[in-house]
C-alpha cells in the first residue's frame, strides 16, 4: 500500500509541481526573445535540475553515485537511460 501512495504522490506532485511554477516559462520566453540563450539554458536546467531532485526525494530515495571520478571533465559523455519507467530519468537529471 504504501508502494501506490508513493507512486500517486509521485506523479500527482510532480503534475502539481509542474502546473504551479508555469510562470517559469514566461522567463524561458523573455530570455528567447532576447537571444540569451547563455541565461536561457542556464535557468532552465537549473529549473529541471530542481524538480528531478525534489521528486527523487519525494519517494524516499536515496541516490549514491559510484565511479564519477572516470568521467572526463574535457570530453562529452553520453548516459542513456532504458525508459522502463520514468523514475531513471529523473536520476540522471537530477
């Protein structure tokens, strides 16, 4: 029972979480019409960043990362995720 509570208070918050900040697309709009794109990228991954974090705690868990010392700061790194489910999304992101 408390597996299901969680998953409702999951997506039901995460819905809420997403209709109640709205106006943050509003600044997503101001700085595309600007061209700024530099504080347009910056707001919203640190905007997407924030909500996959507060969900991830939402369900109680606890995320450990193992081995980010072999990931090369210079070069691009591609993590790919299998979509069983959403949650892994909001991990990586998170």
């Amino acid at each position: 029972m408390a597996n299901k509570v969680r998953t409702f208070l999951w997506y039901f918050l995460g819905w809420l979480y997403l209709v109640v900040t709205y106006p943050a697309l509003l600044c997503v709009a101001y700085f595309e019409k600007r061209g700024d794109r530099v504080r347009k990228d910056r707001f919203v991954n640190g905007f997407t960043k924030s909500l996959c974090r507060n969900l991830v705690r939402l369900t109680g868990s606890r995320v450990i990362v193992l081995g980010a010392h072999n990931v090369p700061p210079e070069k691009p790194v591609l993590f790919v995720c299998n979509h069983q489910g959403h949650f892994d999304s909001a991990v990586l992101h998170g």
